[in-house]
C-alpha cells in the first residue's frame, strides 16, 4: 500500500471509520509510507434489566 498522496489510502481509512460504533482504527507507517491499516470492532451486548438484576443478586 502507497501514500504518495494516494486516495486509495485516503477512502481504505474512511471506509474502515464508516459504521464504526465501538473500536479503533489503527494506521500502520513505515518510511512515511502507510503501509497497513486495521480495523478492530468491538460488540456492546446490553442485559436485559430484568436478567442484569438476577445476575447482581
């Protein structure tokens, strides 16, 4: 992968940022040059308040 001002490299980080709720993007650089770019998503699963409560008590 390229950076000489390439604007593949600009749309590969925005589509890795798009839809992005929870989670990181992380740019890999080496020579000034981007050379990997990762995308890590996290899941939020949200208890039931009902389920939450039997599992505190």
């Amino acid at each position: 992968m390229r950076s000489d001002n390439d604007p593949r490299i600009e749309q590969t980080i925005l589509q890795a940022l798009k839809d992005l709720r929870f989670g990181s993007v992380e740019i890999i650089v080496h020579d000034s040059k981007v050379v990997q770019i990762e995308r890590r998503e996290k899941v939020r699963v949200e208890l039931e308040p009902s389920r939450r409560a039997s599992l505190a008590g």
